[in-house]
C-alpha cells in the first residue's frame, strides 16, 4: 500500500469533526433524558447518554432514525452504531455550518423515530429508509450466499 493509499484509508471522513461538550435533550418513548455532543461535523455527530440503557433500548438495532430539531432546523439523521453509552449519527443531507454551529450551542432536542424494542405501539410498523436499506442488504448478502453456495 503506497502512502498516498493510507493517507486516503486513515483519512476517509469527508467532514472535519468538532469536538464539543454541549448537552441536549433526548426524548426516547416519551421519557426525557440528556446527552453530550462528543463531536459534530456537517456529516454526522458523536453523542454520549446519560442513560445508556435508556438510550440502547431505544437506538438498538441500528441502522436507527432520528431526527434533531433545533429552534430553526430539522435535522433527520440515523444512527450507524451504538455501544456502550455512545452512538455515531449521519445526517441524511450534509448540515450547513450555521446548523453545525448552533449543534456545538446545545440548544438542540434529539428524538428516536421508532418505538424501543419489547414497547408495544398501536399503529403499524413503518420501515424507516435505513431499515429498509440495512433489510435489502441483509437479503442480497442471503442470496449471494446461496448462488455461491449453489455452485459448490
């Protein structure tokens, strides 16, 4: 591997990230908590929860939707991966800088799109775009094994 080669491989994020200690307002099944932006860039943020537990059993499986709202944006975003008690985000649209700005302020709510796992919920399940994408991946890798597996 050149050099260039793992610069550009250590180097993937298209957006520098900021780090931060603001803290926001999570509603997870309509029960409030708070966390800390760790970091945020215009691609994705970094946050740690107060109350992990809370906080896994709503984001648990990721890919997981949210939406961050501040008093001028709506921010859609979906949750990449969670552990422990923190959770990296990627916004759906890159935020502008006055929206990255305002994140590092702290003066944002942050709210799950989906009911945690074991809450039961009236209304249907609606398959979120990131369900949806990590469901096709999931069946195309299901059928990719079976071609292979096929010509064994």
């Amino acid at each position: 591997m050149s050099s260039e080669d793992q610069l550009e491989h250590v180097n993937r994020r298209e957006f520098t990230r900021l780090r931060s200690s603001a803290e926001c307002v999570c509603l997870f099944a309509g029960k409030e908590s708070r966390a800390v932006l760790a970091d945020a860039s215009r691609g994705g943020c970094k946050l740690r929860f107060d109350e992990p537990d809370m906080a896994m059993a709503a984001l648990l499986p990721v890919p997981c939707d949210i939406v961050i709202r501040d008093e001028e944006s709506v921010m859609p975003a979906t949750v990449m991966w969670a552990n422990g008690d923190l959770a990296g985000c990627r916004f759906q649209q890159p935020l502008s800088l006055d929206e990255v700005s305002r994140l590092l302020g702290g003066r944002f709510r942050l709210e799950v799109l989906r009911e945690p796992e074991g809450v039961s919920t009236p209304r249907a399940h609606i398959e979120s775009r990131a369900e949806a994408e990590a469901r096709q991946e999931a069946e195309m890798a299901a059928a990719i094994r079976r071609m292979v597996e096929a010509e064994d």
